[in-house]
C-alpha cells in the first residue's frame, strides 16, 4: 500500500528554483532567461491532440498544454483504495493533487423531473465604488472577483465515456451509485457520468482568457461540464486527458464563441463576443436548466438565462449539433454527443458518482483562488496561456496579505500564478494591436499550478465577504430565492464543503475492517485570516432565498450557526475529506417566486 507523507504528493516545497521545470512541463515554454522551450510530448495513442485545448483542465495532460486555468469540478477519493491514482482519499491527476475549496448548498426532492429540470431566480451581487485595497487584509476594501472566480448552478448528466465507463439512461435513478469503496463492483459505482457546472464570471479582472472576467462592468455565463476519464475506483485513468471539460458563454444567439469539445476548443472558445450575455451587477436574472429538443433529433441539455432587469436572454445547449463531444477513455478522442440529464429526481441517492460535492441540484462559489498584491515578482515569459500577451505575467505575490502566513517554499504552494499588475490591458493578448479592458488591480489568481490557496492567506479567507444586500466595504451578497422544479420548491437542502481535501494538516487513515479516522482537518481551515464565509437564509413573509459570505442572523436572516453549518469531517464513512452538515427542511414552501 502507498503512503504519502503530504496531502501534496509530488508538490510538496519544490523550491521556485525547481519552478522552471514545472513550467516548462505543463505549458511547453521557457522563464524569462532559460535557453529554450519544452517540446510537446507526443500522443501515444491512434488520436492526435492540439497543441492546447480542454483535454485536462487540471492542466497536467502530458500531450497538451491547457487553454487556460480553468475552474474544475474537484475529484473525490475512496475509502480504502490507494493506488497510482488515488491513495489518503484524495485524487491525483498524474501524481499531482488538484483538488480546490467549494463552498456549497445541495437541494434534494424525491418530485419527479427534480433531477432534471430546475429554475433559479437570482440577484447578482455588485461592487463598491472604491478600488480593492491590498494594505490591511480582513479590512480592505474587496470585489466579487477576489472572492470568487465562479458562482455555479450544477447538475448530473449522463457520459457513457466518463467515470466509471459504464452505461447511462438519461433522466433515471437507475443510474445512482449503491457503492463507495474497495468491496463495490462497477455496477454500483452508477451510470457513466459527467457534471455541469452553470458558471456566472464576475467584473474586474480580465480578459477571460487569462483570468476569469469577460470586462471590468459585466457578469456573464458559461456552460461548463466536465468528465473523468477513468474506471470505478480510479483502478484506471488515461493519463493523458484525466478531467476533459466543454465550455461555451452563455449567448443570445446560443452559438459558441469557438468549439466547446476538449478536443476542439481554441482562443476564440474562451473569448467573448458581441453575442455573449452580459448582465449589469445587481441585475436579477432566472436561469433555467432542462433538457430540451436537440437540432437533428433527439433531446440534450439545455441552459437558458433571462435577465429580468434588462429584458436580454441567452442559452446554451449541450448538444452534438453545437459542437459538443464525449471524450473516448482509450484515446482522448471526441464522438459528438447530446448530453442529457442524468437522474429523474434529486434525492438523497441521485449524485454525481466521483465529484468530491456529492450533488446533483446543487448552487455554490467556488473559492480560495485570489491574493491582493503589492507588487510581484518571479516573471513567467512568454504567458504559458497566451504567447502574443507582452503585458507581464508572473508567479510571486509580494506584499501583506502574502506576508500574513508563511513562505510558500513552507507550504504546498509551487507560487501564486497566474499575476499580473494593476492597469494590465494584456497587449496583443488575442493578436497584434489587440488588448483587454485593465485589470482593477495588482493580484494573483491561485489556479495554476495548485488549484487554490493552499495557505489560506488570500482574500476569501479573512472576513472580507458581503455582509448584506447593499455594497459597503465589501460588496453586496448575492440573493438566490430557493430553486423551483416545475414551479415547486425542493423540499430539502443541506450545506457540505471539500476544503478539507485542500488543507495539508488533513489526513484520513483507514481502519483494519473497515472504516477509517481523520485529523486536522477543519472549517475554517489553518490561515492567518481564521475565517470561512458561509450560507445564511434571508426570509421576509413567504420570501425565502439564500444568501453567501459572512451576513449574520438579524430579525430576517437565519445564519446556520455560521462555519458550523458544514457539520463535521464525513471522511470515516464517505471515504474522503468532506464536511457534510445536517439536513434541514425547506419550510419555505408555500409560495414560489
């Protein structure tokens, strides 16, 4: 049996003069003084894969360098299986730890069509008028892309081709895993199955290719899904494209900025254009997820927005017709594809079979991947996303909010990429003469080499988070009225969050016959800001919606108890570092809005 001595495996302390290695692995090019660049490793198999693309979105495919740091679904671990790929209840995606902190509240409903059919009417959150500060960390002024790179609505859907490589009926419970662990046979481990993650991108950092904003004024929206291809238990993986993803914006047309398949996908995918929806901050905007007719026949998933302030709408299909593709395990090649909802209700058992957030109907922010700077450091050239980019890209975060925890080279932390300065327009970023709207200000995204803030010394950490529905120092908290199936509430929700799997304090032992223990791991996890933002209830008559950051109970607002929401370390039974809070009733039933 392996044992590791950190949560990080292969990156524990690789000193920043190792760095360049890393680099030079992942992306293909070379730092700033370095002779030459690394050569694309060959495919070994009957399909050749772009020079970049969607094949990994962890970023760690050894035949293709990633399109750009994405926001991945996190990966479970199993209790008692440990092998190349798996091992301490964590993933691997080839020997490095990828996982992030999600933040999250899953509803549950045995209605029929509660699996695949779901209606959120949400206020989108706006920022103060002040710049984001980076002198005094839990009092600086923040924004909503320091907080956050990507609120997301989920559902499961079925992908023969992804984890555990078995058949998937859409919109059946017959696809539900009845086995987690090393006794269960493929069979229990459900229906090949991919998760959609509905993503919402705030203002003030882009261009989306590089950061996670689309402009410094606008909201806008992706349809995101990602697969795992591996077999039950993680026994076996194609190393070459672990976690493929599809992504397309959200549009007014419902056409594709570029191809959304792993295999396919260019700039242009991942670039914004005069068709994407755009929605102003504090805009309240109905988003719809089904299945809905398919061009050429058939049915696939369907996501379609209306914002109700400004009267837009856009959607998003799913389908082969749009250029959607499932990913072969064998190959990494694509076979274009109508993706469908996977389950017919949301109820306790209907979950996506390898994601750490046990889910289905599910809405979270995904967290733990911005540090205010200022200045930086350690230049990266050219950027390992975008070549022609001439505006600087660098690894190291100087300035409080670093100084505030520990060295990196004292943490898992490889370094703090992707940075850049305050001002950058990202010149020639998508050619010559081209350039972006300036990012507000001097920061670091946490997603390209860990997947996170691994010490917990960033924004998301102190209590900079909203504390109301009108922007102060902080921004305002988004408003997300409780979700409708077929215009019924879901008669269940409860709070659950992986950051666990991100602490390296935390470790998981199983037990002889059976079961297992787990130590250090905590909610908020070990960082200098002791801080973890949290679900509170806003009700007023028979108005109910949920609000997210740190807004406390009042005379309208129920806050769960705080952190405490998230219970306790599940991973004696679910086999992974995962906190699970206990169920509660939605009491809000009586009226839909």
């Amino acid at each position: 049996m392996r044992t590791r001595s950190h949560v990080h495996g292969s990156r524990l302390k690789i000193l920043h003069g190792a760095f360049v290695l890393a680099v030079a692995s992942l992306f293909g090019i070379a730092m700033t003084g370095s002779v030459s660049a690394a050569a694309a490793a060959p495919s070994t198999s009957g399909y050749t894969p772009s020079a970049s693309g969607e094949l990994d979105c962890n970023g760690f495919s050894p035949v293709q360098k990633p399109l750009r740091g994405a926001e991945c679904t996190d990966i479970r671990g199993f209790l008692g299986v440990n092998n190349s790929n798996t091992w301490g209840g964590r993933f691997y995606d080839n020997g490095h730890y990828i996982g992030h902190d999600e933040p999250d509240a899953t509803f549950q409903s045995k209605a029929p069509g509660s699996g695949n059919d779901v209606t959120w009417t949400v206020t989108l959150g706006r920022d103060p008028s002040a710049a984001p500060g980076d002198a005094v960390p839990g009092h600086d002024v923040s924004h909503w892309f320091e907080l956050t790179p990507a609120p997301w609505f989920s559902m499961a859907l079925c992908d023969p081709n992804s984890y555990p490589q078995t058949p998937c009926r859409p919109e059946s419970d017959s696809n539900a895993p009845t086995c987690f662990g090393t006794s269960c046979t493929t069979a229990q481990s459900g229906g090949g199955s991919a998760f959609m993650e509905m993503q919402l991108y705030p203002p003030g950092n882009p261009p989306f290719a590089d950061n996670e904003s689309c402009d410094d004024t606008h909201w806008c929206a992706a349809l995101t899904l990602d697969s795992a291809e591996c077999t039950a238990e993680f026994a076996s993986c194609n190393p070459d494209c672990e976690e493929p993803l599809s992504f397309a914006f959200i549009a007014k047309d419902g056409v594709p900025t570029g191809p959304p398949s792993p295999q396919d996908s260019t700039l242009a995918t991942v670039t914004p254009n005069n068709e994407t929806l755009l929605m102003n901050p504090g805009d309240t905007i109905r988003i719809h997820m089904f299945d809905a007719p398919a061009p050429g026949g058939g049915r696939a998933f369907e996501v379609a927005i209306r914002d109700l302030t400004r009267g837009t709408t856009g959607f998003m299909q799913a389908s082969a017709a749009n250029g959607f593709m499932s990913t072969s395990m064998a190959d990494c090649s694509g076979t274009p594809f109508n993706f469908q909802p996977e389950y017919n209700t949301a109820g306790v058992d209907e979950i996506s079979p390898w994601t750490a957030i046990g889910a289905d109907i599910s809405t979270e922010f995904e967290t733990g991947h911005w540090e205010p700077c200022t200045s930086l450091s350690e230049e990266i050239t050219p950027n390992p996303f975008d070549p022609q980019d001439t505006g600087g890209f660098y690894n190291e975060c100087n300035g409080p909010y670093e100084n505030a925890g520990p060295p990196d080279n004292d943490t898992p932390e490889l370094g703090d990429a992707a940075c850049y300065y305050a001002g950058d327009t990202h010149p020639g970023w998508d050619g010559p003469g081209t350039s972006s709207p300036p990012d507000l200000t001097t920061g670091c995204q946490d997603n390209l080499f860990q997947n996170g803030d691994l010490d917990f010394d960033g924004t998301p950490y102190w209590t900079e988070w909203p504390t109301g529905n009108f922007p102060n120092t902080y921004p305002s908290t988004f408003v997300e009225q409780l979700p409708t199936t077929h215009g019924r509430q879901y008669s269940r929700f409860f709070f659950q969050t992986d950051i666990a799997l991100s602490e390296s304090t935390c470790q998981g032992n199983t037990l002889g016959g059976g079961g297992g223990t787990s130590s250090g791991c905590t909610v908020p996890p070990q960082g200098p800001g002791n801080f973890y933002p949290y679900w509170s209830e806003l009700r007023v008559g028979n108005f109910c919606a949920l609000e997210f950051g740190n807004v406390r109970s009042g005379r309208f607002v129920t806050d769960f108890g705080k952190d405490t929401e998230y219970g306790t370390d599940g991973f004696p039974t679910l086999g992974y570092p995962e906190f699970e809070g206990p169920t509660h009733t939605n009491t809000c039933r009586a009226r839909s809005f």
